[in-house]
C-alpha cells in the first residue's frame, strides 16, 4: 500500500470481496468466483499478477460499479503507486510527462502550422496575465489546436490560456497512480489560479473539469475559489439562448463516445454532448457500452501495461492500446453510425488513429466540428494528419529506446520548474530532426499509396487479432 496514508481511498473496512467490480467490469467480465480470486490477488503482495492490475484501462467504472462504495478503481490506482514507487516508470512514458523533453507537446510543434502555434503560444502568454474568467487549454487540447480556429469560439478567443505545464490539471498523474506528484501539481494550480485572479474556467477537456470540480478538491483537499463548466456546456448555453445559430441540420447517424473522465460531475458531460448531437439534427445511435458502462478508448489501456513485469516491453503497451482502440471503434462501427463524436482531444485523435490503422469507414468529429458543419463549414482532415504525426513523435522515442541502452532506464516521473509553468523543455538535439524525418516518410509516396496503406491496415488487424486470442485466453474465453 502506498505510504502516505493522506492518499488512502480504497476503504478496505467496507469492501466485502463480493468481486461485482470485476465481474460487471467491461474489460474483465469475470466470472464470480474468478473476480473474487483476482480481487484477493489485488489485496495481496502478488498484486501485479491480478488481472486487474494488468487489464485496468482506467475507466473508473467499478467505483460505480461498487455496491458498498468502498473505492476499488483506488485499490488499482494505489497499486500503481507502490508499483512506480519501487520500479519507476519505463522510458518511453516520457511521451506524456510535459517536463520531459521527449513530451509528444514538444514534439508536435515542430510539426504545427504557424496558426496552431499562434494559439498555443496565446495560450501560455496568457498564463501571466490578470483573468476573471478563461477557457482552459494546454494539455490533449494542445496536441489538436486546429479544433480552436473555429469561429464558434471567437468570443472566447481572448480568453484562451493554458500549457501542457499546467499537467492537465493532474488528471493522467492521478490515472498513473502518481499520487504525490499530483499533489505537487494541486500546489501548482492553486498558486496559479490564484495569482491569475480565476473566477471561472471553461475547461475544453472534461477531464480537466472533473479534476478541478471533482477529484482535486475531494481527494487531494485542492481549495480553489471559482466556478468550473466545460466547453461543451458553454456552446449548448449559447445554443439553447439563440447566440450560436445553425444554418442547417445534418442528415447523419451520429454516435457517441463517452470518455472516462464523463462519468465524472453527476455524468452530466454525456447528456450534454448528446444533446448539442441531437440540436444539430443528427440521428443518435447508442453502442452497446454507453455512458456510465463505456468502454476507454484505448489510449489510457496503456497505463497499466507501463506498471508490472512486462512493463519495459514498448510492443505490448502499443499492442493492449491497439487492442483496446479496436475494441472501441468495432463497437462504434457496429451502430452503423457514419460519425463518432469525442469530445474529448485525447479520445478524438486516437480514435482517428485506429481509423486509419485498421482502414474504418467513419467520421471522428468533435463537438465544435459538428457544429461548424451546421453553419456550411467542411471540416478538415487534420484529425487523420495529427495522427500519423504523433506516430512520428512516438517513433522518434522508440528510436531512442532501440539504439541507447543507458535510454531504456526507468525514470520517476517529476514535476519540473514550477516557477515556469508556462514553459516545455526544449527538445534535445537530435530529436526535431527524427520526427521531422518521421514525419515526412509517414505523410509521403511511401506510405500514402494504395499498396502501403493496405499492407498496414492487414499487418494491423493481424497483430490486433492475435494479441486479443492471448488477452482472451488470460481472461478464460
């Protein structure tokens, strides 16, 4: 158990090993006697042989799950606490931890169009200015900008503010187990709220809004003196009260992805997305997991695979994410839906990401591409482009990992110079070159035609296939 008793949620006074949170878990699905046997195995010393430990995407169902309200999702979250207490995590985590210079931020703006620059940079001038009220940016929201050159958001616009250095308001920390380094992160946030003179955020993930309303003020004791909304709550307002017209419905079957993070504030981020789907015009489909039962995208299905023994393993942390993504978009495909609305940036791109991959025919769209659409705007592609541009920042790190050896040493993840929040390291030599090469070979003839694109989507579902008969066979299907 972790140490420091301060961060202790699972109540183990209350928890009579029923094994309901695995058996109603929808990546588990145990049956009751195996849930029990892989609970207690959660309790024990041998943690990181439960399937819990090692299938965990994250998606904090089973604490809804939970009959007695004893917390299991914070059993697992302390687990890989101890589990980077004792190992660290391995190296190419480094890819989500923004005081790392090989973080995707740094990475991705080499590759970003002067417009996408303008804004993040905006938003992290703005981190120093005197503001009443803000729209929130700067973590997931910061790997796809171009979501924010929407006119829909012109009024906010100059309210824009935000870094990766901010940490996403400690949500992937706290997911990783970090607890202590997601308390570090409450004292940043307070400090810099305060100083800013924050009154009320409009956070563009809903993550962030869970976090700051939520999870920060009721496990780390975070006191914050201002009102939190989201981005999607703030354009269905301006919909309902006729400030943001439409000049025509859509004609789509609309679909909906429900992010982990949504089950969070009362669920009310799921009604509100579907609700600005259905003002929009379009016909909404329900896959089989929905709302409070959803299924993870996929990428936070990389979490546990960085804790346990196989953690160093680079391959079997991109296989369970591709896994878990598949699973996701075959659920998607299933509905017949001809879009998939993901209103949060991490789920949006990589939802596009294992669209490319495995060749699927759908649209991802984000609430704000969606409405767009309404008033004549035809959205981009950029979804699909950012992400074949993240695979070259990811390969760049894998490159890394490859040819050094000292590289592939596991870190503790730390918080960095807080006093520059506002500011990512700068790559280190080398690294801005890869990418660019990266880059260039996967947006290039070599990869962009018929053949290679059809070899990749057969080499996908091939791996994707056989790596899902192993988790079946752990799983006892």
């Amino acid at each position: 158990m972790t140490k420091d008793s301060t961060y202790r949620w699972f109540r183990d006074d209350l928890c009579d090993r029923c094994g309901k949170c695995l058996t109603d878990c929808p990546v588990l699905m145990l049956p009751e006697a195996r849930a029990k046997k892989e609970f207690a195995a959660l309790l024990e010393s041998e943690y990181t042989q439960s399937l819990a430990f090692r299938y965990c995407t994250t998606c904090n169902i089973c604490d809804q799950i939970c009959p007695q309200n004893v917390n299991p999702y914070e059993l697992i979250l302390e687990r890989f606490d101890a589990d980077k207490t004792k190992n660290g995590l391995p190296s190419f985590a480094k890819l989500v931890f923004p005081s790392e210079p090989e973080n995707i931020w740094s990475g991705l703006r080499i590759l970003m169009d002067k417009d996408e620059l303008a804004i993040v940079e905006t938003g992290e001038l703005n981190l120093s200015e005197k503001r009443s009220e803000i729209l929130l940016t700067g973590f997931y929201t910061n790997i796809v900008p171009f979501l924010l050159k929407s006119e829909v958001l012109d009024d906010l616009r100059p309210a824009i503010t935000g870094s990766p250095m901010m940490w996403g308001c400690g949500g992937d920390s706290n997911k990783l187990g970090a607890v202590a380094l997601t308390g570090e992160i409450v004292k940043l946030l307070e400090r810099k709220f305060s100083e800013m003179g924050v009154k009320k955020v409009i956070c563009s993930m809903e993550a962030e809004a869970a976090m700051l309303a939520e999870v920060l003020p009721e496990r780390y004791g975070a006191k914050f003196d201002f009102e939190v909304t989201t981005l999607d709550e703030w354009l269905l307002d301006r919909m309902k009260n006729g400030k943001l017209k439409m000049d025509k419905t859509l004609s789509l079957k609309v679909t909906v992805h429900d992010n982990c993070m949504s089950r969070y504030l009362g669920g009310r981020p799921q009604e509100v997305v579907r609700e600005i789907v259905q003002r929009t015009g379009c016909e909404l489909v329900e896959m089989e997991h929905n709302r409070d039962k959803a299924l993870c995208c996929g990428w936070a299905a990389t979490i546990s695979a960085l804790h346990g023994p196989k953690s160093n393993n680079p391959l079997n942390t991109t296989m369970y994410m591709l896994y878990s993504l598949d699973r996701r978009m075959r659920e998607a495909l299933d509905t017949g839906a001809d879009v998939i609305v993901a209103s949060c940036p991490a789920c949006y791109i990589f939802l596009n990401l294992i669209k490319e991959l495995i060749g699927a025919d759908i649209q991802i769209r984000h609430p704000l591409e969606l409405i767009g659409m309404t008033r004549g705007k035809t959205p981009s592609n950029m979804g699909g482009r950012r992400s074949w541009e993240m695979l070259a920042v990811a390969a760049n790190l894998m490159h890394k990992w490859v040819a050094s050896k000292s590289f592939r040493k596991r870190f503790m993840p730390q918080l960095g110079d807080v006093k520059e929040s506002g500011k990512l390291p700068a790559l280190l030599l080398g690294d801005a070159a890869r990418i660019r090469k990266y880059a260039k070979v996967l947006s290039g003839p070599l990869v962009n035609n018929r053949l290679s694109r059809r070899s990749i989507i057969v080499a996908t579902k091939t791996a994707i296939a056989l790596y899902g008969k192993r988790v079946a066979g752990d799983l006892g299907r």
